[in-house]
C-alpha cells in the first residue's frame, strides 16, 4: 500500500512538473517580439530633426553651462513664490 501511495505521488509531481514545462514555454513564446511589427515601428517612426540633435548635445562643458544660464529664467519669469537671484 505504501508503495502505491508513493509511485501516485511521484506520478502527480511528474504530471506537475510537465505543466509547469509547458506553461512556462508558452509564456516566453507569447514575449518574444515579433521582428515584423519591430520593423513596421521602425519604418513608421518619424525622422529626428536636425535642430533637436545639435540642441541636446553641447560641444563641451563650456557650452553646456552657457546653454544652462541661457535656460534659466529670468526676472520676468519668476513666480511670487520663488526667491530674486
């Protein structure tokens, strides 16, 4: 009786563990992307404008705190709860 009881029980871990197997392939199948629709995104994006590149990289440190002082607002663009510089 003991005997039966186990091999059941190996039985039922081996059903479980086949289960498992093919749960879990099926959920890595369903995430991998489709190179199709990668593409077709691609190929659908619009072009990156020439001004936005050379606006977003400054040549050098230099540049990039000149950029960053002509970012800052000025007195005219203070709100009446910030501090005057």
């Amino acid at each position: 009786m003991d005997a039966l009881i186990s091999i059941t029980g190996m039985l039922v871990c081996l059903f479980g563990l086949v289960r498992v197997i093919v749960a879990y392939s099926g959920t890595t199948r369903s995430a991998a992307p489709d190179p199709d629709r990668v593409k077709r995104i691609i190929e659908s994006a619009p072009p990156i404008q020439a001004p936005l590149i050379n606006d977003s990289l400054a040549p050098s440190p230099e540049g990039r705190r000149v950029r960053a002082q002509e970012a800052a607002p000025g007195k005219e663009d203070q709100k009446d709860h910030e501090a005057p510089c």
